[in-house]
C-alpha cells in the first residue's frame, strides 16, 4: 500500500470513529446527506438513509481467553432525504 493510500485510509478511519461520538451528532445529518449524493441517481433518488453503528463486546472467561459477543446494530441516525439534499 502506497503512503497515499495509507493516508486516505487513515483519514477515512478516524472520520468513521468520530461519527460514533456522542459529543459531535450534529454531523450525523451531514454525513447522511453526503451518503445519499454519492448513491443517488436521477432515475433512482435516495430517500432515506440509516446510519448504524455495530457493537460486539468482547467478554474474557475464566481460562483467560477471550470470546466476542454477537454484533448488535445501534441506530446512530435515520434520515429523510429532502430534494434539495441531492443538489
């Protein structure tokens, strides 16, 4: 992997971590509206979009090792796409 690419992952990482933080939801609308331009089309507009967030604790047992939970889905935000959202 090249160094740029390493960057673009890097930054594309850590906007996905800050997404998840209770402190910035006011970016949640934007990053909806966001995801419904680069996936709509004129004959096929994006209505709504789902952000969730996938948890799965990771619980130790007794023998020391460490087994995960299964993934529950968290609702970070759903969202109505308006007309003018896809300009």
């Amino acid at each position: 992997m090249s160094l740029r690419e390493k960057l673009f992952n890097e930054r594309y990482r850590k906007f996905a971590e800050n997404l998840q933080k209770d402190d910035l939801d006011e970016l949640l609308p934007d990053a909806a509206r966001f995801i419904a331009r680069l996936n709509s089309t004129p004959e096929n507009p994006v209505k709504t979009v789902i952000l969730l967030q996938q948890v799965s604790f990771i619980v130790p047992r007794p023998d020391g090792a460490y087994i995960p939970e299964p993934w529950q889905p968290h609702i970070l935000l759903g969202y109505g796409v308006q007309p003018q959202d896809l300009e």
